[in-house]
C-alpha cells in the first residue's frame, strides 16, 4: 500500500471508531418546488403565455371562448408615450371604451373597440372586439414600448365576454415591469 492509501484508511478507521463516519445529519425529504414555465424569448424580447380554462396554452394559434372568437396573443410596438390602446389597435378602429383593470401581472387596458374596413375593401362590415393590453419596457430600445395583449372578437354578450378575457388576464404569464 502506498502512503496516501495508508493515510486514507487510517483515517477511515478513526472515523468509524469516533462513531464520526456512521452519523447521518438528519433530513428532510427534498421537496420539489413549483416553477412557473419559462417565457419564450424570440430576437431579445420576452414573449407570453396565455392558458386557456381547459389548460391549453396560446401561442401564435387562435381559440374561440363562448363570446369571444379569434382569441389570440400578440406583442405590439409602441411609440414612448400616449395611449396604448389606440397605437396598439392600429387603424380603422374607433375606441368605444377603455377601463384601467388590476390583474396579477400587474396594470393593464381592458379596452371594446369598433373596426372598420380599409377604404379599398369596398366593405361597411365592422367587427367589435375586446383588447387586454399590459405595457412593458422595451429591452433593446428606450424608445419604445411593448404592448403585450390578448385580443378576441365579441361574438356575443359583452359583458360575459369581458369576463371570459379577464379570465384570461387572471392566468396571464408576462415578463416583471
């Protein structure tokens, strides 16, 4: 036996005879913690998660809830002041109004707008639709701002619409303020 193996049971031996090698330190069964799944990122910025009620998950697809159709998320540029919901929701749209709404991800624009058709679509349809919109600080610019929403079109009570978006709003996964 060489020194250092000599030296390694030797100690071993004192250890088992001081009774310090057979004492475990009692502990508690390991435990695994909850984590919330990770946000996706695309070109540095920070996407969202949007869960259903019956769990799934909305990314770039859309679903239809019992008064709101088209229901999707979408991450919108914004200028660095002004209101939200008219840069975010774009041309053709008349906001008929807009509440100030406290979910757990934080403030955000509960907002029903009307929207028309482009002049060349040579079409009066409109189509009502309801906007949930939360403000975030663009990571890459101070310029700018990031409008992350979740927009569907009423397709019948408001009200129950309102609710069901909220709903939505109440499981929302975003990026910290």
């Amino acid at each position: 036996m060489n020194r250092r193996m000599t030296a390694l049971v030797a100690t071993l031996a004192i250890a088992l005879l001081t009774g310090c090698a057979t004492r475990q330190p009692k502990t508690e069964p390991e435990q695994t913690p909850v984590v919330a799944p990770a946000l996706p990122v695309a070109n540095g910025i920070v996407g969202q998660i949007v869960t259903l009620p019956n769990g799934t998950t909305l990314s770039t697809t859309s679903a239809d809830l019992p008064d709101l159709a088209s229901v999707h998320p979408e991450i919108l540029g914004l200028g660095p002041g002004g209101d939200p919901v008219a840069q975010a929701a774009g041309n053709h749209v008349e906001e008929i109004r807009q509440e100030e709404v406290s979910l757990p991800i934080g403030r955000a624009y509960l907002a029903v707008v009307v929207r028309g058709q482009p002049s060349a679509a040579n079409s009066t349809e409109q189509s009502n639709e309801l906007w949930l919109i939360a403000v975030r600080k663009h990571p890459q610019r101070s310029d700018m701002r990031l409008a992350y929403a979740i927009i569907g079109q009423i397709t019948g009570d408001e009200a129950k619409a309102k609710e069901q978006l909220l709903e939505l709003g109440r499981q929302w996964q975003l990026p910290a303020e």
